[in-house]
C-alpha cells in the first residue's frame, strides 16, 4: 500500500468512529429536541 492510501484509511476510520459516536448519537439519546436552548435542555457528558 502506498503511504496516501494508509492515510485515507486512517482518516476515514477516524471520521466514522468520532463523528457517529460524538455528533450522530446524539440525535439517538436526546429525547426532547424542542428543549434546545431553554433552561430544560442540558448538554451531553462529553460536551460539558
């Protein structure tokens, strides 16, 4: 394999497991979106 395509491979793995787990999750465990940006609404463990 070439250097530019262990690159790729890391950076696509990377981008998959970080922003499915921090960003897409979120849409999955927040109950009430209605809530975002009222005095009910608190932001996740890993955003605090």
């Amino acid at each position: 394999m070439k250097i530019i395509d262990i690159i790729l491979i890391a950076f696509f793995i990377f981008n998959f497991i970080f922003i499915c787990y921090l960003f897409d999750i979120e849409q999955i465990i927040v109950l009430d979106h209605s809530t975002y940006g009222t005095p009910a609404f608190s932001y996740s463990v890993w955003i605090k």
